[in-house]
C-alpha cells in the first residue's frame, strides 16, 4: 500500500491540492476500490500485501500509514509523495484520485460504511475492535458497486 499511499500524496501535490490523514485512508481504500471495479484485481491485490485496511469509527484505515502521518492529526500531510509509473499507466487513476480529494471527507466516510464488510462489523467496531479487511471483503464491496 505505500506505493499506492505515495502516488496519492504525490497526484495531491502536483494539483497544489491538500490531503489530511483522514482522506488519505479514504481516498487509499477507494482508489483500490476502483481498481477492482475496473478490473485490475491484480494490480489491487499486489498492492494490499504489505498492509490491509482495518475497520475503524471513520471507516477503512492503514494502521502503518496512520503511525506514519498521526502527527499532522487533521492537518494537511506534509509529505509531496512519489509518483508511481506503474500506477500512473491506468486509466483515468489519477483523475479519480483527484475526484476522490475534492469529495467531502465525511461524505467518503459515510459511503465506507454502506459497504457491506463495515457494516457487518459496526458491533465489533463500536466495541473499539478493528476487524481486518481481506482482499476479498474489499472486492465483495466493489465488485458489484
């Protein structure tokens, strides 16, 4: 997930546009999303191998990403990112990216948890635990979106 977390931080950088932590996270868990959904299963499942979403109150987050930037706390990140040619290759990636940071954050964190594996996990998640997402949860929630 870091290539993907510093392609992100860097589509943010070059628009000047700002990027907190918590859209990061969202905007991560989206992006994959939409690799699935467009059929780049392979690309997705490539990148969630170091790092799996967790289930929090505000939806999907990357714990070691999360340790990484918790010092901005809702503050713009302070990191320009790296591109990545690979991702950069996909079609309309970085658009949907930049589509991604212009929505409401708490518009992506309310639409996170009409996704079938938050939802089904909202008593564990309100009791503080933070259920994993496998690669397979997150395609149940996009495959058919």
């Amino acid at each position: 997930m870091e290539e993907l977390v510093k392609h992100i931080l860097a589509v943010a950088s070059k628009n000047d546009k700002k990027i907190t932590q918590l859209q990061l996270h969202k905007i991560s868990y989206f992006t994959i999303g939409y690799l699935i959904r467009e059929g780049y299963d392979e690309i997705a499942e490539n990148l969630y191998k170091d790092e799996y979403f967790e289930a929090w109150r505000y939806g999907p987050v990357l714990k070691k990403t999360y340790e990484k930037y918790k010092k901005y706390h809702s503050t713009p990140i302070l990191d320009s990112g790296e591109i990545s040619e690979n991702l950069s290759l996909i079609n309309n990636l970085n658009e949907t990216i930049l589509k991604l940071i212009n929505i409401n954050v708490f518009n992506l964190v309310s639409i996170s948890h009409r996704n079938n594996f938050w939802s089904k996990n909202k008593n564990l998640i309100e009791r503080n635990m933070k259920p994993k997402y496998s690669i397979d949860d997150i395609k149940e929630d996009f495959k058919n979106a």
